[in-house]
C-alpha cells in the first residue's frame, strides 16, 4: 500500500496483488508470480519419500525438482533435474551467455531474466568521470547487451545501477526463490533466504531456454550460530572464520546452512555478506532461514507483500525439526573476534589481534597503501553506517586516513541514500574517494598509480578474492580481507599493527584515544532513495528489435559451433602445461584489462592459463613447445598445436578452477584445441563449465599420479567408446624414452553430461535435440 501511494518510480506495481498466489516475484515483472503452492507440493511429494525431516536447503531444492516423484535423490552422487525461477548475468558474462542464446535459435527467454552492468568500469579518479568513461569506452558492449536484452525479453540494468548482487538482493531474492547468476558470489541471495547459485552461461542459457537444470545434489553442511554479534565483531567475521575452518575447497559439492538461535541477531545485508563469501570455500551455495530481520529488509526495499505470503508458508521456509547436516559447525558469536583473512588466499584467517605480529613474523609489509570499502559482499547501508561511526570519530579527533582510502556504494540505491543520510559526506572528509556503482578493484578494474608493479605493498579490502595480482595485477601487493569497519579503523592507523579493540591513536591536539564499537542502522528510519532510473524493461515483442554484433569488431564475436567427438580414443595428446599449486580462474583466464574482450572469444584467447605457474620452469606464462622444444606463452603454444593439428592437455593440482564462475577458462582451452583438463580436483562450477563446452574434465584415481606425468610425456585417453557414468577411464603416459604406463581416471558425468562431449558442447547437443522435435 505505502508503494501505491508514494509515486516513488523503483515501485513499478501494478493492481494491488491481495490473493494468496497473486504476489509478484518483483516489481519489474508484475505479471510473474511467487508459486508457494507448487513449492509446497513439491516438498510434500519429496518428505513422503524419503520419510525424513528435511533440511532448509533440501526443501527449496528439492521443491523446484523438475519430478519430484521420480527423482532419485541421494546427496552429493545424483544429479538433480530443477526448475529455477528466474536468470541474472553481469555484463561480462552476459555477453558470452547472449551470445551462445543467440546461436540457440531461440526467440525469447523461458523465464524472467536481467543483464546488470558493473563489471566493466574501472575506478579511476571517482563515481561520476569514471561512469562516463565506461560508458564511452564500452558503448559497443553497452548497446550489445541492450538490444539483446530487448529482444529476447531480458531486463537491462544500465551501467551506473549498481552491482549485480545488491541489485538482486534489493529486487529479486526472496524467501524460496531458486535464482540462479553467472556469477560466483550469486549465493549473496541466501541473505533473504533464496537458493541462490553460481553458474557459468551455458548452465544460463539452459534456464532461458526451458530446459531443466542439472546439479549433483548438494551434501548441507550446518553451521549453528549461538551468541550474538557486538562491538567490533560484524557478519564478515562469521563468514572470515568459517573460511578458516573449511579452506577455499571444504565447501565444494555442499550448500551451508546457517541456524540456530544465533542467526537473528545478524542484519538481512549481514546474512547477506556471510552467504556471498561462501563462494570462497567452494560451497553450491550458501542460506539462512525466513526471520524477523528478512522481513523487515523486504518491507524497507517495497516488498511488504512477499513478506506476508512468505508468512503463511514460513513451515517451508526454515528447516525442519530434526534434520540431519552432513557435517555441523558451531560458532558462539559472543565469543566471535574480529578476523583478517589473507594475503592471496580467501582462507588464510587471523584475529586482528594477531595479524600484526604474524605480518612481521612472515616479512609481509605492515604498513596499508590503500584501504577500501564496498564491493558485492560489504556495501550496505549498515556497512556504510558502520564505516562512517568510526570515521566520524577520528574527525572529531582532528584524524584522517593515513592510508589511501575509497568507497564502493553497492548500488544506485545506497549511494543515493548514503549521500541524503551523510554517510558519504563523513566518509569522504575521513579522506575518501567515492567510487561508481560497480565492482572496480574488487574485479581488478583499477588503475592504481600509486605504486608500480613488482612493488611489494599491503592493502586492506572489505571485498571477498584477494588472489595473487586479482585487485591491481600486481604480483607483490598483498591484500587482506576484513570488515569495512576495520578496514576504515587501519586507514586511519595506517598500519595491520594497529587493533582498534585495544590500541590507541594520537589526536591533533596529541591527546590519546580510543575508537568506540561503531553503530549503525541497520536500515535508513526514512525510506531508501531510489536515485536515477537505471532499468531498461524488455519491449512485451522484441522480434522487430536488431542486434548488432559488426564482424570486424575487437569485443564482440558470433560463435561457431565446436567440433563434434570423431568416436576415436584421445591418442598422443601433448600436454601445454602441468600447473603447479593453485589454479583459479583468474589463472586460467585473467580478468581487469581483459574483461573488455569477454564477448570475444579469439582475442579473449590471448589471455589462456597464463597466470599459471609451469612446473617445469617455475614460471608463470612460459611453456615449452613439444614441437619446436622453444620455451614461449602459453596461448601462442596452444595456437601452434591448434594450426598443427594436434590435442592437448592441461594437468593441474587440487581445487583447479576455483574463484569465479567465468566459463571463458573454460571456452578458451577449448577453442584453442585442447581436449583434456585431468586434476587431483576441481571446483564445482569451473569442471560443469569444462563438461558444457566439450571438454573432458577427469580426475587421478590416486593422486599421487599426478606426479608420474611429466610435460614432456604423451597422454591417450583410452575407453571412450564405452564412456559411461560412473566407469573410469585409462591414461596411457607415454614418456620421450619410449616407455609408458597406465594410470586410472575418474569422472563425475552423467549420461546427458556424456552426450555433450559426443556432440561437443551442450549448446550442440540442445540443438539436436531442437532439430529432432521439429
């Protein structure tokens, strides 16, 4: 009722939806609704079946089976056919996701669907110049997206809206919903109680076109949560310390779920937080159960009516009394202290208590270049809040920032509000830059000039990756990940030896004193300030709409087809490189200046495995050709082998593939010949992504036969013919002084999973399957 009645734009509803099932999913798309009864059904066919209490995650899950009364369910060995509710990309994957839709032949997407453009505008000299620069620089892309988005019925959030995340949080999650995002940190939407999962745009793009979706049934690991936040101690902290506990792969193959009586005392943005750094420990996804605090973040954001249907099916919305975790973890948060993860991984976790001695134990610099605050996982109101109290009281101290200092708002929405509220004013007399609306540093779209590469820095960030080079793509910065709050406390002292909990600073006026807890509103006392009108509905007929992609463009490329499997063994595969240690995806397909060429696979190609380090030599993008026995960069090595004719195989280490959902390490490898990838393991959504493009993403039966291939060794694949689910594969090594010997392989591919690879990719095998039916 408030939203009729206010006139304000970022309501966009239609007739009051007062029936029970007659409740939109947002107000974007009135006329698409909430289905808790088919939810409700679902669920009830499931529990019957398996006889047992379910599990928070199970229920939502298993409430969008595409058969319920048929599925075989067994947690983490069968694959699940589901129905999601709606698709959300970010402009960089959006671009390779519209363009394989496009190569699909079909006219319209399937279910609701939004393009959300934040990942290419580079943080440069603040919010304002720096939007108009992307809007120059990327306008091609821009007007791509756009005109795609028109015709085939995707919603449009223009650059400047805000990141994909934020955006969801504030208009499309719900409790129940099954969203999915072709982007890591979607599982953000667990804050609202939504399963929210990260894909790569093949997986999109079957959604959109109707098709069910596969994923290997999730194991539920239980983190319970008793106690209650205070004082220094933020959201950030539970997700920093879980980290910890599980590293960058215990959650792979398991969604974590948040309970127990703990959990009210968190904010909806705070849950929010903790479930979009899951993506950190590998987890499907990450949620917490319907409450009090969800329901006051919809009502705030406009969607009071969501809240009082979830009400009435709130039984579906919790987990159910007696449910069984696959493995449970306890947290007292009254206990909880402040924690600072880091340098280059995710998972490396300190009390910030200690982090000062440990940085000067291992030789890493004390003193913080630049702090920054924001990002997917930290830019709420509530954040900026927090970050302002503590700012607040270093000006009423005559302090500033001793360290370089910026602000990402999360979305149009926050940074209007924060403008109206003071927030930012505070922050920026601290010594702060207001950056745009969207992912900058965080995604490595910086251009840092205070420090030249191969320079050995810290920084300190609220964001969630801190990757070897991920913010700055420089090799020596060291990045640590920690609450807003204390990222704003140690750019003030400027140093990781300071702890606000019990340190001091020296004022102006030289007088010591301490930094208070700071304190926030969770949510502003008056309504959100929807700022400038940044989304673009899709025409209700796009057919006449024309999308230009010009042949000889840099940034944009039409896809074709690959290859087809010959239904011959993989034989005498050279290997292009055996990766040493950790292989993310920033590795395997590097991000900042490359983001410009992710609808362009050749040129994007540019850019394959070559932050890998090569364990033959110990560095990174320096390969040796088996042809020419000339040491070289990776992607030109590939391109020989490719204009030679000849397969190849990469060989990594454990969790390949970790970090973001970009399914171009995926099409790279691919497009540039190569057919095998074979790990100790691989990260959930980087091995679906090898699966949907063609690739044969294997695993060592033993480990330790990672060791027995050496680069200059030949690989066969033998047994392909007789490929199927559960059955392993032999590799034949065939070593340059004529020897061989024979290791076992394992996979996870089911059936249809194995018909993608026979046709090569599974935007072959779906139009083959649309040929037949017609």
């Amino acid at each position: 009722q408030h939203a009729l009645n206010s006139g304000v734009r970022r309501y966009h509803v239609a007739p009051i939806l007062c029936q029970r099932a007659k409740v939109a999913m947002s107000h974007f798309e009135p006329n698409e609704y909430i289905n808790y009864e088919k939810l409700e059904k679902n669920i009830n066919i499931v529990r019957k079946r398996l006889d047992r209490p379910l599990t928070l995650s199970e229920k939502i899950v298993y409430g969008h089976l595409d058969d319920p009364a048929k599925q075989e369910i067994e947690r983490g060995k069968t694959y699940l056919r589901l129905r999601p509710d709606r698709v959300a990309m970010q402009d960089a994957t959006a671009q390779m996701a519209m363009l394989q839709f496009i190569s699909s032949g079909l006219p319209k997407v399937a279910v609701p669907s939004t393009i959300h453009c934040d990942h290419l505008i580079e943080a440069q000299s603040g919010g304002e110049k720096d939007l108009q620069r992307a809007k120059d620089i990327n306008q091609e892309v821009y007007n791509f997206l756009s005109t795609a988005g028109a015709k085939y019925g995707v919603g449009f959030w223009k650059p400047g809206s805000g990141i994909i995340h934020q955006i969801i949080l504030e208009n499309y999650s719900y409790p129940g919903v099954m969203l999915i995002g072709t982007d890591s940190h979607t599982p953000n939407g667990g804050g609202l109680g939504g399963i929210c999962i990260g894909v790569g745009g093949a997986d999109a793009v079957d959604v959109m076109a109707g098709i069910p979706w596969e994923l290997k049934c999730p194991k539920v690991i239980g983190v319970k949560l008793t106690g209650k936040l205070s004082g220094w101690t933020s959201p950030k902290d539970v997700i920093l310390k879980v980290a910890g506990i599980l590293t960058v792969k215990g959650g792979t193959g398991a969604i974590i779920e948040y309970h127990g009586p703990g959990v009210d005392s968190i904010s909806c943005t705070g849950m929010a937080t903790i479930c979009n750094m899951g993506a950190e420990i590998g987890a499907t996804t990450s949620i917490f159960p319907y409450n009090e605090r969800m329901k006051k973040y919809l009502g705030k954001t406009g969607r009071a009516d969501i809240a009082a249907l979830a009400d009435e099916f709130k039984q579906h919305l919790v987990p159910d009394s007696g449910c069984q975790y696959d493995q449970v973890i306890e947290i007292n948060l009254s206990e909880l202290k402040p924690h600072i993860n880091g340098p280059f991984t995710p998972d490396l976790a300190h009390p910030v208590s200690d982090i000062g001695a440990v940085a000067e134990k291992e030789g890493w610099p004390v003193d913080i270049r630049v702090g920054l605050i924001g990002s997917c996982t930290n830019s709420s109101y509530e954040d900026m809040g927090r970050s302002a109290a503590v700012a607040k009281q270093a000006l009423a101290h005559g302090l500033k920032c001793k360290s370089k200092f910026t602000i990402t708002p999360g979305s149009e929405q926050i940074r209007a509000t924060i403008e109206r509220d003071g927030y930012a004013k505070i922050l920026r007399e601290v010594g702060g830059l207001v950056l745009a609306n969207a992912c900058g540093p965080c995604i490595g779209q910086w251009d840092r000039k205070d420090i030249k590469k191969g320079e050995k820095n810290t920084i300190v960030t609220s964001y969630n990756r801190n990757f070897t080079g991920r913010n700055d793509a420089n090799p020596e910065t060291h990045a640590f990940v920690t609450s807003p709050e204390i990222v704003t406390a140690l750019s003030i002292a400027g140093t990781l030896k300071f702890n606000p909990e019990t340190d001091y600073l020296t004022g102006a006026d030289g007088k010591k004193f301490k930094l208070e807890a700071p304190d926030a509103d969770e949510l502003p006392k008056l309504e959100f300030d929807p700022g400038q009108d940044t989304y673009q509905y899709p025409p209700k007929d796009g057919s006449g709409q024309h999308v230009d992609v010009s042949p000889t463009s840099q940034r944009l490329q039409l896809l074709e087809p690959f290859d087809k499997w010959d239904g011959k063994d993989l034989e005498d595969m050279l290997i292009l490189i055996k990766v040493k240690g950790k292989c993310t995806t920033d590795h395997i397909s590097a991000a900042g200046p490359w983001l410009k060429f992710r609808g362009h696979l050749d040129n994007i190609s540019n850019n394959l495995l070559i932050g890998a380090i090569n364990i033959e030599n110990g560095k990174a993008n320096s390969v040796r050709n088996a042809l020419t026995q000339e040491f070289g960069p990776v992607p030109d090595t590939a391109r020989y082998y490719k204009k030679m004719g000849v397969k190849w195989a990469v060989i990594g280490d454990e969790n390949y593939g970790e970090g973001s959902s970009r399914e171009h390490a995926a099409l790279e490898p691919r497009h540039l010949g190569g057919r095998v990838i074979i790990t100790k393991s691989f990260a959930r959504i980087h091995e679906t992504n090898l699966k949907k493009q063609g690739l044969l993403p294997l695993t060592f039966a033993d480990p330790a036969d990672y060791n027995k291939i050496h680069p200059v060794d030949k690989l066969s694949i033998v047994g392909l013919k007789d490929f199927a689910p559960g059955k392993p594969l032999k590799c034949i090594i065939k070593h340059p002084n004529g020897s061989q010997e024979t290791i076992m392989l394992n996979h996870t591919f089911n059936e249809s999973q194995i018909e993608w690879f026979q046709a090569g990719s599974a935007l072959n095998r779906m139009k083959e399957l649309q040929q037949k039916s017609s």
